[in-house]
C-alpha cells in the first residue's frame, strides 16, 4: 500500500491495511510512505515493512517517461498488488510503475470531497471494491504489544491543543484557563502532548499548571500510541493525533472547528466532539471544563488497572 499526506490520513487509511491483512492471510504486506508515520502499522502489526516514499530513487516515477531507477523498478516487481492513495491526477506515477511490474495496481482517492459528505474512511475503502471487498470494517483500530502497554498504566488525562493548521486550535488562552482549573482538580495528572508544530506552546500551557503535569513532546508516532493507550482520556482538536487517541481506543473530547465533521471526525463512539458552530474561537471555556468534568465522574472502564 503507497500512502502519503499526514498522520491523520494515514490513520484513515488504517482499515484498508486491516481489510488486506483479512483477504490475504501470512501474505507479506507493506507499506510505502512517510515512514515516521507509516511506523504506526509496524506497531499494530498490520503491516510487515516499511519503505520510506522520500528517497531519491522515487523522484523519477513522477515525470512522464522519466529515466527509472533500477532499484524501484526491482523493488516494484516484487509485488502482485499495489494499492495507492498518491495524487496522481494525470497517471503519470501509474504509468512509470506499470513500465516495472505487472502487478495489479489499483488508484485510491488521495482524499474525500469534503462536499459529498462520506467519511473518509468509507472513501478510502471503496478501492478494494476492485477485490470483491465490500463489508469491511471502517474503523481505524491499532492493536498494540500488551506487555509494553502495560508498563504504561496510568490515570492520566491526555491533552493536545495543537493541530496541522492554527484556524483548527482553540485559543492558547483558553488552553491555559482549562489546564489551571484541571491542574486544582484533587488527583487529576495530566499529559500535555505536543510536537514541532507546537513549539515552545506547550512549555508555556505547562507553566499554567499548579498540579501533576508531564510533558509529551516529539516523541516517536509509535511511542505516543503507547502512551495514549494507557491514559483516561483525551482532549485535542480535529487533528491527526486525536485520531490516533481513538485508533488506540480512548475516550475523548474533541474541540471542532470548520472542517466537514461528517467527513473528518473520529470514527469511534468513544469521542464525542464539541463545537460552536464553525467558530472554534467561539467555544466556551466553561462549557468546555463542565465537559471534561464529567468525563472524570464516569467510572473507569472494565479492566483498567492504575498503576
């Protein structure tokens, strides 16, 4: 499977790999892309290798009749199957591999139309129709090692306040207000995750807070899914994190901005999301804390056990 775009895509892609993995048993199957991202499938063993889609042997296989490398060329024919979600508007990608293998090569969408109102789950696996595929399961699930999830066990409630694109997160102030009443909550840890994109935000949301708090940032895809696992529950925006929060089964918050919710939200009962219309600077810190306390009155699910 070839998938580029971000974490949240390839999160949405997820059943795809589930639904391969299901119609060819003890068939090896790999993916090609991004590979800090497609590392998730290696962790759910939903896929057995991983190849990077950045290599500078891949730039030719996107200009028409381009001089291919001899190292993809063999590395494409080794497959009887190659199912891509790439843009590729014009074929010319399909092409160049179609001069290396005679591999079935079935095109994806790269993204659903936001207008037509499908989950983007549902688009994706509309391409293995094309393998008399029809009634898989549309939700992203990531399985993880139990032992190394069970090292993790912890009571923590987990919060993301960034995203891919700063009109999809809820004002820094109001982060801040919610991680200070959060923080005054009598044993109420909390995990602030963060990445690159979120820069020092993350270090000045932590000085807001006057109770436990831990810092999660720029660890590994892999190595927050472990973590995620493990805590109580989860608040974040529409973001590729908060997809894998509900890829990893965790209940959660979702603070929603403009993006088509139908099309967009975590495909997971576990997630309830929260908006003000198409105005996420709009949404009510109040309404929000109420929100989140009483996600902390629910009792725990069966089975959990804190460290």
């Amino acid at each position: 499977m070839i998938r580029g775009g971000a974490i949240g895509d390839f999160i949405l892609t997820l059943p795809v790999l589930a639904a391969l993995r299901a119609q060819f048993p003890g068939v090896p199957l790999e993916v090609l892309g991004y590979a800090h991202i497609a590392q998730l499938a290696l962790a759910g063993e939903l896929a057995d290798n991983v190849r990077s889609i950045e290599s500078r042997s891949m730039a030719s296989f996107f200009a028409r009749d381009g001089s291919l490398s001899e190292e993809m060329c063999d590395y494409f024919d080794q497959f009887a199957l190659i199912v891509s979600f790439l843009y590729d508007p014009d074929e010319i990608f399909r092409e160049n591999v179609a001069r290396c293998t005679r591999a079935q090569f079935i095109q994806g969408a790269h993204r659903p139309d936001d207008s037509a109102g499908i989950h983007a789950t549902d688009v994706f696996l509309k391409a293995l129709e094309r393998l008399a595929i029809f009634d898989a399961d549309p939700t992203p699930r990531l399985f993880l090692n139990s032992e190394n999830v069970a090292a993790l066990q912890s009571d923590f409630v987990a919060l993301h306040p960034g995203s891919g694109g700063p009109r999809k997160n809820w004002p820094e102030e109001r982060w801040g207000n919610l991680i200070e009443a959060l923080s005054g909550e009598r044993d109420v840890p909390l995990l602030l995750i963060g990445g690159e994109a979120e820069g020092d935000r993350v270090q000045r949301l932590a000085a807001r807070s006057c109770g436990r708090v831990e810092i999660a940032q720029n660890l590994s895809l892999p190595e927050l899914a472990q973590r995620l696992s493990r805590c109580r529950f989860f608040v974040g925006h529409d973001s590729g994190i908060t997809h894998l929060a509900a890829a990893v089964g965790l209940p959660g918050l979702v603070l929603w901005g403009e993006s088509a919710e139908a099309v967009w939200r975590p495909r997971s009962e576990k997630m309830s999301i929260l908006r003000a219309g198409n105005n996420l600077a709009g949404l009510d810190g109040g309404e929000v804390l109420e929100r989140v306390k009483q996600l902390l009155r629910e009792p725990l699910p069966r089975g959990w056990r804190i460290s």
